[in-house]
C-alpha cells in the first residue's frame, strides 16, 4: 500500500535473452583469415594422417611376409627351372607352382605327375644346371634374398630337383619295347610330352619298383640325369616319396609358357601291379 493507502504496481521486470546475459566474445578477423585457418587445420589432419599410415606400414609388411611365409611352408611355393631336363614341357627360368598342400593329406605320387624332391644324394652333381648368376646391384640383390625368404625365388643353395613320375611302388617299368617305348606293367606307354626328337630312351632297364618310392625320368630324355643313370645305386634308381616336396601343377611365369603340368592322361591304360 502507498502513503495514502492506495496499492502499489509493481515495476515490470525486463528478461533479457540469454546471449545479452552473458554476451559472447566476437572475434574479429581480416579478410580471408577464416580460410587460412581451415587450410591450417586440414595439413594438421593429413599431417596425422601420413604419421599413422607410417606407423602401419611396418605392422602390414610383417603381416604380409608371416602370410606368404605361411603360404610357402604349408600351401604353395614357385620354383625357378635352372635346367633345360624338363624341356619341351617346362623351359629354363620358368616359374613353377608347387603344391605342397595336398601332402598333408595322404596324397601320394601319381604315373605321369611331375614333381619336385629333395636329392637323393648326387643327382644334381651330374643333372644340367643353368650357369650362375653374376655380380649383382646391391638393390637387386635385397629383393631377391627378400624373395627367396618368401619363396617366390628359390634359394641358390637349393637341393631339390623336378621330373615326371613314370612309375610308383609296386610297378614294373621297364624299356623298351619294339617301337622303344616305355612300358610300365608289361603296358606300352605313348608320352606326347618327350622332348622333340628324343627317344624314350636310349638305356635298357627293368625296374620293379619297391613300395614308398617313385621312377622318375625328364621329359627331355637326352639331357637328364634322372633314374635312368643311378639304376646302381640303392633303390635302383627310384626315389623315396618322403624326398617329395610336393606336385608341380602350372608354369605361372612367363604367361607367354603358362600350361597346366598334369600328364596322368598317358598312363590312364596302365593296369595297378
């Protein structure tokens, strides 16, 4: 109530909106300053960018090699032809594919398959080897110990040799007959993958193959030294399957030679012993 009784109005209350409240700062900024800013910000961003692709690349790389290792030991390896036993079928310096999977699970050697098995003991000494590289740029030379590790190239030590399976444990294989083939269980056998003017042979033999060993002969009879010229040594000549590293299946390399590497077709009339 006023001094004379009468009643008193309040004073209306002015409500100021929040950001006249509490004003925020403006910044005031020069012309084009506004872009120079996100041009900072977006190098900082590919800055972080290129610094965490750094740090992954080594972890990728490690995983990469763990995988092609993996692959090598376990599923498939390339080999490099260093001699001409196997021609025409496989050159010098084609890249063949190995498939040491299939090992694993009780495969066994098959007539007609190529191969590639650790020596027996002195084969290579007389089988044809290409001549040795010479020196190397230091570069070439990383990538290839690289490739070896990996193996994607062979090693230069590498005691392993590769030629076509003719007969298995429990055969008899013996030659020649009249026309000078081959014969395997008294069975004549028609090879389409013989060198080019070659003869089945130009050695008589008769095997009887004992059981866990493979005969083994190149496609370029002329030039290979395979169980033809170590009918004297033990096993007359045939090879353990345990020295198996497993069935060469395509020349991958150069595609110019790719071909599939199965010849079981020749010896599909041979009788089981």
């Amino acid at each position: 109530m006023g001094k004379r009784g009468k009643p008193r109005h309040a004073a209306p209350v002015r409500v100021r909106p929040a950001d006249e409240q509490h004003p925020r700062p403006v910044t005031l900024r020069g012309p084009g300053e506004g872009r120079a800013a996100r041009r900072r910000a977006a190098k900082r961003i590919r800055r972080r960018r290129r610094l965490r692709a750094t740090r992954e690349i080594p972890l990728l790389v490690g995983i990469a090699l763990g995988i092609a290792l993996l692959i090598k030991t376990f599923l498939v390896q390339a080999f490099v032809i260093p001699s001409g036993s196997m021609e025409m079928t496989i050159r010098i310096d084609d890249r063949v594919l190995v498939d040491k999977f299939t090992p694993w699970f009780g495969w066994e050697p098959q007539r007609g398959e190529v191969v590639v098995f650790r020596d027996p003991g002195g084969w290579l000494a007389s089988d044809p080897q290409q001549t040795e590289r010479g020196d190397e740029p230091l570069v070439i030379e990383k990538a290839r110990t690289a490739l070896t590790w990996v193996g994607l190239l062979p090693k230069d030590d590498e005691q392993d040799l590769i030629k076509r399976v003719i007969a298995v444990g429990g055969d008899t294989v013996a030659c020649c007959d009249e026309q000078g083939r081959v014969t395997v269980n008294g069975v004549s056998v028609d090879e389409p993958y013989i060198y080019p003017g070659d003869a089945p042979s130009l050695i008589e033999f008769e095997v009887q193959v004992a059981p866990g060993r493979i005969f083994v002969m190149g496609d370029h009879r002329s030039n290979s030294s395979d169980s033809r010229y170590h009918l004297d040594d033990p096993g007359d000549g045939t090879v353990p399957v345990d020295l198996v590293v497993g069935r060469a299946v395509v020349i991958a390399w150069p595609y110019a030679h790719w071909a599939g590497l199965d010849g079981t077709s020749a010896f599909s009339a041979v009788p089981d012993p």
